[in-house]
C-alpha cells in the first residue's frame, strides 16, 4: 500500500540534510585548489616604491659633490654601483649633448612586474624613459629581504624596436626566473652564447640568439679599431660574463625576462713604442695620459635578454660603461 505523501516528503527531507552534510564535509576536508599568489611588495605600494628608488638613483648618478659617492651607495647594487660611481667620475668628458642623451627621467615610473612572496632576491622590474626622446628604459630593483631597502642593480634602454611581453599582474606577482627551468635554454647558457657571439676576433654563432642590430654594432665597432690601429699594433675585444642578476618569468609561462652582466675588455699591443693620447674618459677613471707599447679598457656591460620557452632568445636592452684603464 503507498505510504502517505507526509511520509514520503519527510523521507525526501532528511536524505537532503543527509547529501548537505556529506557535501559540506567533502568541501572542507578535500579543498586542494592552490593558494592564490601573493606579490613581494603590495601592489598598492609597488609604484611609490618603484618611484622613490628610481628618482634617487637618478639623482645619485650625477652627483659630483662630496655626498654623492655616499648617495650611490644608497641607491645601487653590485655592478650597477660601480658603473654609477664611473658614471659620475667621467661627467666632465661628456658633451652637453651626450649629457642629454643619457639623461634618465626621474617620474613618471612604471612597475612592469614585481616578484612573489618568498623568492629571492625580491624584484621590480620598473620602467623610465630617456628625457631626449622618450626611449624606454628598464630598470630592476632587488632587496635580498624584508628588511632591506631595494637598490638598482641594473638600467638598461630598450633596444629600438624591441618589445617585452606583460608580466603577471602586480596583484599576484611574477614567478622568479630561477635556474631557467622550462626555458627553452638556461640563462647562463644564452649569456655565455652572446658573449662569443661578439667577441674580436673570431665571434662565433649561436642558435641560441636570434640575430639582433646590437650584436651586429658591436661586431663591426671591434672590426672598425681593428683596422685604425692594424698599422700600430693588434686589437681584440672580450665579453666575459659576470652572471644573472635577476628576472621575471612572463604572463602565461610563454618565457622570462633576464637580466646579466658581463665585463668587456678592450686590449691593444703595439708593434714598436708610439705616443697616442687616450680619451679624456679614461684618463679621468685611471690617470693615464699617454699609451706608449698596450692599454686595456675595462667596461661594464648589461643586457636584458627575453627568453621564451622554445625557440631563439632575443635582446631587448643594453647598457655599457667603461669603468677603468690601465695601460703603459
């Protein structure tokens, strides 16, 4: 005989409470989605912070008074501070329009990206421009902790024509490039790739790199000393890489942006003992005056490299400056 219809809706009632409870204890017991990102620096303080490192570094590197060594301290790292203080200390060899080509904006900041709580060094990844012609130029801030305020460890323009692809959101930070993984190759590899791409003599190519108009000047720039001085003397140019500074891996996991330094040296050896004048740069930096029998020019190189996940590496920025001489 059918049970009355009470009977049944209370029946329907309780097997609902009973699906409602197994439900709820299944959500809080067997939850795996994966914490949300967090970034280094709170996005509503990435852009001040970005902003106040930036203007002082800029300031720092033109400060001839007693205080600006001091001032460059503060607001560089590694071997950005020793490309500043050289920076500073060659000024006066510098033409008003050289000044003015080199000349950094110290507002309006960009923060392109920023890294995630709990990678190491803690990164930004800000961009300024050029005064003269609004160029873009990439700048990374790192701090190796919580308590330590970030420094510029590298400026680089963009190369004309080159682009860099978004970064996550400063919302959620950007993953650290670490050793490389998942890149179509390891940054120290690509660095090492470049640097024989342009030594003199004898560069060697790379399928590592795509070919760029940097790589192509700096190989016809070694060429063109070669042969001013091939009456005097010999002429040869390495690029030894000093190492990743930092980087940030794109949106998408599509590739990273890296950044490296590497130190250029410039050697010539005369045939039979002459008298040639260097450039007031380097007189200003090492004190020599007159290069009698050999001479090697010391410069700071940055490159900022993207490096997808297959296919070529490209540069997307470069900066030099030479930073000591010595020579007889």
């Amino acid at each position: 005989m059918p049970r009355p219809a009470h009977r049944r809706r209370g029946a329907a009632a309780a097997a609902l409470v009973t699906v409602a409870m197994l439900s709820a204890c299944t959500s809080d017991s067997g939850d795996t989605a994966a914490p949300k990102p967090t970034p280094v620096v709170a996005e509503t303080a990435a852009t001040g912070t970005a902003s106040g490192v930036v203007a002082a570094a800029v300031a720092a590197r033109s400060d001839v008074s007693a205080g600006g060594g001091a001032a460059r301290e503060k607001a560089f790292t590694g071997a950005a501070l020793d490309s500043a203080n050289a920076f500073a200390k060659t000024l006066p060899a510098r033409t008003a329009a050289e000044e003015a080509a080199s000349e950094l904006a110290p507002q309006g900041i960009k923060v392109l990206g920023v890294s995630r709580a709990g990678d190491s060094p803690r990164q930004i990844l800000a961009q300024t421009t050029l005064v003269k012609g609004g160029a873009a130029v990439l700048v990374l801030l790192v701090s190796p902790d919580a308590a330590t305020d970030f420094k510029v460890a590298a400026i680089t323009p963009m190369l004309k024509g080159s682009t860099l692809e978004a970064l996550d959101p400063v919302s959620m930070g950007s993953a650290a490039v670490g050793a490389g993984d998942g890149l179509a190759a390891k940054p120290d590899a690509v660095l090492t790739a470049f640097a024989s791409s342009v030594k003199f003599p004898a560069p060697t190519t790379t399928p590592l790199l795509a070919g760029d108009p940097l790589s192509d000047q700096l190989r016809a720039s070694a060429a063109a000393q070669s042969k001013a001085i091939s009456g005097q003397g010999t002429f040869s140019q390495t690029h030894e890489p000093k190492g990743v500074v930092g980087g940030l891996r794109l949106e998408g996991g599509s590739g990273a942006v890296v950044f490296a330094d590497l130190v250029r040296d410039d050697a010539i050896a005369l045939r039979q003992a002459a008298k040639l004048t260097p450039a007031k740069d380097v007189t200003l930096l090492s004190g020599l005056k007159l290069i009698t029998t050999e001479a090697k020019l010391t410069t700071n190189e940055t490159v900022a490299m993207v490096i997808p996940s297959s296919g070529a590496a490209r540069l997307v920025g470069y900066s030099d400056q030479l930073v000591n001489a010595t020579g007889r």
